[in-house]
C-alpha cells in the first residue's frame, strides 16, 4: 500500500501528486539563480531514486474491493508516473545522447 493507506483514491491521489511535485521541481542539479534570490534546488539522485522506488512499489497493488479491482488506480497512475518522470530524468541526465542524429541508422 502507498504510504500505508487504506483507501484506493487517496493511494491513486498520492502517486498523482507525488509525479506532479517532481515535474515542478525536477531532477538532479542544484544551482544559483542569482545573488539576490534563493537557490533553485533539485531532486537529488537520492530523493530520484527513493521517487522511481515508490512508483515501481505502487505498481504491485492488487487490492480489491466491491468495486473490484480498485488497485489497478494506482498501478496506473504509477506507470503514467514511470513515463513521465524518466523522460524527465533523461532531459536532465549528463551522459544520455540527447541528440538523436548521432546513432547512426540502419
């Protein structure tokens, strides 16, 4: 269960909120705006990894109830986290080619 919760929307809400927080912040990098404002701090790998943790997590939710099976939320919501947030770690990453020109074609 996502953070020890019962209830499947407040589970499904939870992993909806956690991926938009890390879209706002983004990943990786901490640097100075300017002197006169506070810096802009990122997720670090830590905190990335702990995030992409939790989603994969989310994703053995099986729970059900009268409903049926109300854990198919979260793992939704989860693997919609998963393709966001690593095109967004691989927009931020230093060693992967973000120029697709350069593989050369087949």
């Amino acid at each position: 269960l996502v953070g020890g919760e019962g209830d499947a929307e407040t589970r499904r809400n939870s992993i909806t909120s956690l991926v938009n927080v890390c879209k706002a912040v983004g990943f990786e990098r901490c640097e100075q705006t300017n002197s006169s404002t506070s810096p802009v701090c990122l997720l670090t790998r830590c905190q990335t990894k702990r995030v992409f943790d939790s989603l994969l997590s989310a994703m053995e939710d099986y729970n059900t109830d009268r409903r049926g099976d109300v854990g198919s939320w979260s793992r939704i919501a989860a693997m919609k986290g998963l393709e966001a947030l690593t095109y967004l770690a691989i927009s931020a990453s230093n060693t992967f080619p973000h120029n697709l020109n350069i593989i050369p074609s087949s």
